[in-house]
C-alpha cells in the first residue's frame, strides 16, 4: 500500500476511498479545513465557543476513593462527560459545524451511534443556525431512545436507518449516500477519526483540545507526565483526541479499550484490533472486522457507541508501529465499571467510557502509588441507565 | 476475453447492462447472463455483491442482500462466469474490499482465467487507482474511470490515461431509477472529448428504452442496472421472458441512435 508521503495516510492507512461523485465535496473540505484551521479568527471563534458554551476546560478529576479501592497508582478522570450535551463529541461538532459555516453550508448531516455525536451535531446547528438530518440505526433508535427525542427538540429531522444491520455502519453508509445526493448546500459532520481524508486528521485535530489541557493540568497537580492514558476505542475520536498531545512522550502508554462485547473468541464482538483484518471501507484503509470473504462483518456491543467494524486510521498504525496498545474489554467488565465508578465516586460514565475504566482499574495496579493514569471519561451516563436496568434484570424503559 | 472496444466498432452505440451475481442464485445469474448476451446487450456488468454498497440506491443494495443471504462469494462467481461462452465484454462491479481482500494479483489471474476484461471499482477514485491498474495491466485487465456531474476541473486527470470506457455519472446521489438528470451530458461529453477518444456510456438512472435511447445519443452508449435488476426482484427465478422482452426493446432503442 501506500506510505505516509501519500496525503491523508497514517503510515499505510488512510487515504480517500469515495466515489468520485464524493471527490469534489471532499477536496473542497480539504481546501477549506487547510485555509481555516490555520486562520487566527476561526480559531479564535472556535475557543469562544468551546469556553464559553461547551464550557471548557473539562476538569481533571483525581479520583481519590477510586484510587484507595483499587489499590494502585492515582487515577485521574478527564471529565469530558461535563461538557455541554455530555460528551466530547461536541468539540468536533462545533469544530465542522463553524467550518461549514464558514464554507458557506447551511445543512448538516450525521451518523450517530449512541446518539451523542448527533445530540452534538443537532446542538451546534441549533446553535448556528443550519439544518440538520441524523441517520440513527433502526436498532439504536430502540436503545437510544431519549436521545432521539433530544435530536427533536433541538429541531434535527432524525432518519431511523434499516438497511443492513441497522446500526452505526449503516448510519454512516446512508450519510454518505445522502451527502453524494446533496452536496452543494451541505457538510457530512462526521462523528469519528475516520472516513476519508480529511476527517481522521481534522476530527483528530478537534478532539485533541482533550490531551492539550490533560497534559498541562497533570504536569500542574502532579509535576510529571502520566504513566498511561487510558481510554475507549470505537471509531476512536476521544481516544486519539486524550493520546496525541502525549504521543512524543516516549514514557506515556497509551492504551486504547475495544468492545470486546461477549468475548473476542465470539461473534457477538466489535474488538476490531483484536479480531479485524486490514481492508478498505467508508473511505479509508484501516482494520475492519470482515467475514472470510471480505463482507464486513456485523458486529456487537452493550454500547451503541462502540458497536462500530471499523477503527480511525491513525490508530491502526500506532498500533502498527507498537505506540499505543488496544485492549478488549467485555460487556460484563463493562457494566461492572459502570457500577463501580457509580458508587465510589458519585459520577456515572457512559457505558462507552465505563470500557475505559474498566481497563484503567486493572492496569493501576502495575504501577506504583506515587505514579499516576489518565482515564477520558468521554461521557456521562444517563443515556445508559435504563439499558444497564435491564441487563441487570429489571424491566425498565426510557 | 473480448476486448471492450468491441462494443463500440464502427462508432456503433454500446447497451451496457448490469445485474448482480447470485441474485436470487448463480444458476439464475448464469441463465439471465446468457439472455442478456443475446437480447442486445452489447457489455454486460456483472455486479459482485457486498455487505455496504455505498454508491447503490435501495434497488441493488436490495439485490446485494439477496445474493449475499443465498451465501454466495467470490470464488463461485468466478466459476459461474468462467462457464459462459461469452459473445460480448463481461466486466465486474464491485467494491474496493472483496478485491483487495481476495488480493489484488489473485483477483485478476481469475478474472483473466474466466475471461472477464475489466472491473469498476466505484470506491476507488482516480487518486487511490494507481496500485489497483498496476495489477490489472498485469494480467490485461481494465479498470474503468468514473466522471461526476461535479468532476470538472477533475476530468483532464481522470480521464488522461483511460481504458475501456469512461463512465459518466448522469446524476449526483445513488444509483437508481429517476426522472431528472443533474448532469449537462454533451458538455460533459465535450469536455472529456479534450482529453480523450475513449468511448463515454452514461449511467446511473437510466430505467427506460427511451431515456437510453436519448442518453447514448449524447454519447457513445447508456448503462442500465435498477431497472434491469428491478425485474429479478419482481420475478425472481423466473425472469427469463420479461427480461428478454426488456432488454431487446432497450437495445433497440440504442442502437437506433
């Protein structure tokens, strides 16, 4: 394949495998994510708005009773899960969606999993002003419910996707289709470090404010650098967004928490690392999980969020390269985090994140009291409770 | 194989049809196959099923489904192709994934060994192509351009070094039956004839013999896939006359152009 002299790759992965009725719409965004990003007032903009209504800087929490029940090293939590709409998907929302903007669009279009990214998405075209449409997998309309109340009543349209498996992947199949139809007037607001070129490097780019202010504030409470980052992997925005500023710091694991959903020796899994084979799909050459004659496989996760066949680029090539490590992590140890974290701390994570702390608890233990990890707690979890009720055996709807 | 220029001697208009293999089963495609050759067609596309056709509207991705459900894969395809005494160019249309997980080199020894002479490969645009055409020049095997209604600037390295024949995208969106079409035709026409002599067909919903009549008119021939595909859903195993009767009445239309 080719190597990273190619524009868009990370090492072999990456690229732009779209259709050419695509091509234009994303040399146009390229154009346009070059000219802004560099641009002191876009800029400028875009803090205002992630200070000031997203309500950075998300706190770094050191999370003592946590620490003391595990026993090993200082547990920090990046509190992501404050932002405004919960998650840190609104920092790469209002990031396209000013973009857009900028480039004179005036209608959004998104994927969305659990319905964070297009919660995020609907707020920030609320905010600006634009149209917006969420395509939403039939199946996690049903598990997510309330969230696609919440892309209503911030006057999104949402689209329940059937092809297929019904889920993350169709979403994102039926906003490309949609974007092919109408690109004139709109901007596929992409939800994760994927897809073609541009999106790995501009998502990346507007997630990495997470790393920015974790790596200042630990130096700041702590004098040193962590000794790990953790955090949860599906298509890997909040993942790459709390590794990149630490990826120069040799010392820093940094460590990547897959659904393994019911194991990575079944079916029901979406551990794309653990179990995938390198492909190319939704316009990138990353790892994907496929079948035995390269059909992309359905996947599974507790979390709709995770629940993805795919991972971003650039972290098929730190894993190429041994820079991060990736890890699964099953429902079961999942849903065990999410109580956990419930009772000690006060603070309920979303069941994505709540795969972050799972691993985060064990890997604590290799180090020494005086060290210290960072865990992206990428979400809150409210938008899980009714699902966890139910996987713990009590009947409840949201 | 034949060659693809074969389609287009003597500046006749080329019907190029497609429909997707295992739909409802190979035995079925193989038959349809051997009608359409002989109904006019003058290429016939032979779509390779995948699990997230992005380029294809609900008619094909419905079709996709139906033949991947009935299990068929690629090394069955092959066979089932290979087993066609062809009179026409077969060319195969698929996606980037089942190719390059197949391996590229494999891939096209057996589209070379079943006497298929070209691929269109919709999710890999001209800018990701170069390794792809290596290895199909290897084994004499075309890889097809794509022209968008919103190519412009983008035509003269498209097309610069084309094969076969170039496809113009009528409309923007998916593939599928539609009234309206996006595209000015013959000044997109015009402008890849700038750049090159290789035969232009148009595509993308086109569902009716006097729509292709008057798209190969623009150009030099009209592709047809929904409409074709449309009527194995709606009869399934037993499409051979109402497919036979179609196809000639489409054929009729181009070549009286």
């Amino acid at each position: 394949m080719n190597d990273m002299s190619k524009k868009g790759r990370f090492g072999q992965f990456g690229g732009q495998y779209v259709p050419e009725t695509l091509m234009h719409a994303i040399e146009e965004l390229e154009a346009a994510y070059k000219k802004y990003s560099a641009d002191g007032q876009f800029n400028a903009e875009l803090e205002y708005l992630l200070d000031e209504y997203a309500g950075r800087p998300s706190r770094l929490y050191f999370a003592k009773n946590l620490t003391e029940r595990v026993g090993g090293c200082k547990i920090y939590l990046k509190r992501e899960d404050l932002n405004h709409t919960g998650a840190h998907k609104i920092n790469n929302a209002l990031g396209q969606a000013l973009l857009a903007k900028k480039m004179g669009k005036t209608r959004l279009i998104a994927e969305t999993g659990a319905g964070q990214h297009g919660v995020a998405t609907a707020t920030a075209a609320a905010l600006l002003g634009m149209e917006c449409e969420i395509y939403m997998g039939e199946e996690d309309t049903k598990r997510q419910a309330l969230n696609v109340y919440r892309m209503k009543l911030l006057g999104a349209k949402v689209h329940p996707v059937t092809s297929g498996t019904a889920t993350l992947k169709d979403a994102v199949n039926e906003c490309m289709r949609e974007w092919t139809n109408r690109v004139s007037d709109t901007h596929y607001c992409l939800g994760s470090v994927m897809g073609p070129h541009p999106f790995p490097t501009m998502v990346r780019d507007f997630q990495a404010v997470i790393s920015k202010e974790a790596r200042g504030q630990i130096l700041k409470k702590e004098g040193k650098l962590p000794s790990a980052v953790v955090a949860c992997v599906g298509g890997g925005s909040n993942a790459i967004g709390a590794f990149y500023h630490f990826i120069g710091d040799k010392s820093v694991r940094l460590i990547g928490c897959e659904a393994a959903g019911r194991g990575v020796d079944t079916f029901e899994t979406a551990a794309t690392i653990a179990t995938g084979k390198p492909g190319i799909f939704h316009g990138m050459f990353s790892l994907f999980c496929q079948d035995s004659h390269g059909q992309i496989a359905p996947v599974y996760s507790i979390s709709a969020g995770l629940d993805y066949p795919g991972v971003g680029p650039e972290h098929a090539y730190l894993h190429d390269i041994d820079r991060a490590e990736y890890v699964p992590v099953t429902d079961d140890e999942a849903v065990d985090a999410f109580e956990l974290l419930s009772k000690t701390e006060g603070i309920i994570p979303a069941i994505e994140s709540a795969h972050a702390v799972a691993y985060a608890v064990k890997v604590a233990r290799e180090f020494k009291k005086e060290d210290n990890i960072i865990v992206c707690l990428s979400g809150r979890g409210d938008k899980d409770v009714a699902a966890i009720a139910r996987y713990r055996g009590s009947d409840i709807y949201d | 194989m034949i060659e693809i220029s074969k389609a287009f001697e003597g500046g006749k208009k080329a019907f190029v049809g497609f429909i997707t293999a295992g739909d409802p089963t190979l035995a079925d495609t193989k038959r349809y196959l051997e009608i359409m050759q002989d109904s006019g067609v003058d290429i016939i596309e032979v779509g390779i099923p995948f699990s997230d056709p992005i380029a294809e509207g609900p008619v094909i991705q419905n079709a996709d489904v139906r033949a991947l459900s009935g299990g068929v894969n690629l090394g069955a395809i092959f066979e089932m192709v290979e087993g066609i005494q062809k009179k026409v160019p077969f060319l195969f249309m698929t996606y980037a994934n089942p190719v390059y997980f197949y391996g590229y080199a494999r891939f096209f020894a057996r589209c070379r060994q079943a006497g298929v002479s070209g691929v269109i490969i919709p999710d890999i645009p001209f800018e990701e192509s170069g390794e792809v055409k290596e290895v199909a020049l290897n084994y004499g095997i075309t890889v097809i351009d794509m022209v968008a209604p919103t190519s412009e600037e983008r035509i003269k390295k498209v097309c610069a070094d084309s094969q076969g024949f170039i496809y113009l995208v009528s409309s923007m969106g998916v593939t599928g039956m539609r009234q309206k079409f996006d595209a000015d035709i013959s000044s997109v026409y015009a402008r890849i004839r700038e750049v090159t002599d290789t035969p232009v067909c148009v595509g993308f919903g086109i569902s009716t013999p006097v729509q292709a009549g008057e798209m190969a008119s623009k150009c030099n021939g009209a592709i047809m896939g929904s409409a074709i595909v449309k009527i194995i859903e709606q009869y399934g195993s037993k499409a051979d006359e109402p497919l036979r009767s179609f196809l000639t009445e489409v054929a009729a239309a181009v070549h009286a152009v």
